[in-house]
C-alpha cells in the first residue's frame, strides 16, 4: 500500500525564492567557514565536491529526486556518499561545483558557513581543519531542508598524532567505520526538485539511508557493513544529517559512547541503544567479544522500510570473525 500522505499544496516558486533570500540574509551574519581562494597550496588536503540533481531507486520502486554533493578528483567516498577528512590544524582547500538551479552555501554544523555559490559557479575555499572530532557537513543556506534533500556528508578531523585515536591522548581503536544517516520525506525531495519549497509543517519520512544506501545494498558496501574481528576495538562515528531523532540499536553487543558532538563522555555506561539527534555526530567503541552476524538498525520501524516495505532503510550489519 501506497504510505505517502496525500500533497499538501507547496508554496510557489516565488515563496520558494523569497525565503531563500532570507536564509542569504541571515546566514551573511553567521560565523564563516573559510575564505576565497584560486588554489590550493602545497601541503594542503584538497577535496573537490560537485552538487547535483539525482534520481535515486528503493526497493518498493519509488524513483525519488535528490540533491547531493558527489565526489570528483580523489575524494574519499562512504557507500555513495564523500567523506572529508584532514589532520586537525592543517590547511584545506574545498572546491565546489555547483550544477543545481539554486545557490548554495557549504557549512559545518555547530562551526559556521563558508559564501555563497551561484548556480553554475564553482568556488574554492581554504580554512584550518577544525579539531580532533566528527562533524556534519551540509548546506547551510536551507538548513531546514538540505540535510533530508542528501546535501550532507561526514567530515572527520583526525587528530595530530597521527594514532589511531578519537583525539590526541583519547580512545584507541583499531579500525574505523563511518555511518551516516539520512532520512526523507519524499513530498519534500519532489517539492524542491520543482524549485518550490515543501511544506515544512508536515514532514513524514519514508525513505531512509546510510551513506546514501538503502539495506540490502548496504550489507553489499564494504564501508558500510561493520567487518571486525576478535578482540578488536571498532570506532564507529554515527553522524544523522535527517530531521529524524535516531536511536541506533545494536544486536549481540554493548557500545561504549566515547563523545556526543565532540565532548568526551565521561558518565554514560555502555548501551545497546544509543541517541544520535537531528543534526549531530556520536562517537563509539564497539569491543567485538564474540563473532557472528548481528544487525545494526534504528529503534524505529519506519527507518528500516522503504516506502512502507520491510526491512530495507537503515539497517545493516556487523560481520565479526
């Protein structure tokens, strides 16, 4: 059965355009994220992002329209998704093209935005890797929005000791896993992909992703299934670029929660659920004490359906040895 609620009507082009020019306005306040430059220098990290209009296919056979920020040039990837990683206190240089209809602003949630690119533009901006820690890259002009709409990423600031630990003198890990979760009102995604701006008063997800993927196809990412061993020390960073207030659930295990938004925790015991709210990142320890095949999925059914069908979503797994 058909689970997206009847439209309701979508403000016009022109609404759509008005309030765009009013996120412009207040976000020529924020704090900002970088400065123009033509290139970049020797010794700097340079990531290279392209922002893009794209059809995207669930298992219930929705094709539903995306805005994404796609790799080019090198970039790291996640499952679909670029991942931006740096050593902490290094020089960046981000390069974006922007094929989308509208403008857009890239940003780093809880840090600030960098300027405006025109559709059709392409902007280069440098800055210093913010610290040890995990963080949401999204655009920052439609905040409200762009986040469900795909125009999210990890970004991963790794510490200057070059060890494998959440911060210089913080918890060790042996391996790394990146799980960025994305939730979407499909009315939404087809609203701006007419240029008009959704309904902001109603929002009920039925799409749900990790790294851009929808189970099965998550399970068949090495990047996104948990593969581990005996013994080990897994570090997963969960960041939720969604609306959706996520609960991560993890069968056969316990996780230690090393920090929320980059602040150590020092009072929560272990769990086997763990909250990853709109807009933040959570950083675990999962220690791998027996093997076997275990799900990792949010506590909420809808998350693990695609359209209503279950289980896809964001459900994958952990694949211990």
């Amino acid at each position: 059965m058909e689970s997206i609620p009847p439209r309701s009507p979508a403000p016009s082009r022109r609404t759509f355009l008005h309030q765009t020019a009013k996120a412009a306005a207040f976000l020529a306040t924020a704090p900002t994220l970088g400065t123009v430059v033509r290139a970049s220098g020797r010794g700097q990290t340079t990531w290279t992002l392209e922002a893009v209009e794209v059809q995207e296919s669930f298992a219930d056979g929705s094709t539903v329209p995306f805005f994404r920020f796609l790799p080019l040039a090198g970039t790291p990837v996640r499952g679909r998704l670029p991942l931006l990683e740096a050593t902490e206190g290094t020089m960046v240089t981000l390069t974006i093209v922007n094929r989308l209809q509208i403008p857009i602003r890239p940003g780093v949630v809880g840090v600030g935005a960098g300027p405006r690119i025109a559709p059709g533009a392409t902007v280069s901006l440098s800055f210093r890797m913010l610290p040890a820690g995990s963080y949401v890259f999204r655009e920052a002009a439609y905040s409200q929005i762009s986040g469900v709409l795909g125009l999210a990423a990890a970004l991963v600031s790794r510490p200057s000791s070059g060890l494998n630990e959440l911060w210089n003198g913080g918890p060790t890990f042996d391996r790394e896993y990146i799980l960025h979760y994305q939730d979407s009102d499909q009315r939404w995604n087809d609203a701006a992909a007419m240029l008009t701006f959704p309904n902001l008063s109603v929002y009920e997800p039925n799409f749900f992703t990790v790294n851009g993927l929808s189970y099965p196809d998550t399970s068949a990412d090495p990047d996104t299934l948990i593969g581990c061993q005996m013994g080990e020390r897994v570090l997963l960073r969960l960041s939720n670029a969604g609306h959706m207030r996520q609960a991560i659930h993890f069968h056969g295990y316990h996780v230690d929660i090393a920090a929320r938004n980059n602040v150590a925790n020092t009072m929560l015991p272990p769990k086997d659920t763990v909250e990853v709210a709109s807009g933040s990142t959570t950083d675990v320890i999962l220690t791998v004490n027996q093997t076997g095949l275990y799900p990792v999925h949010p506590h909420s059914l809808t998350a693990v359906t695609a359209n209503g069908l279950y289980p896809y979503g964001q459900l994958t797994l952990i694949s211990a040895t």
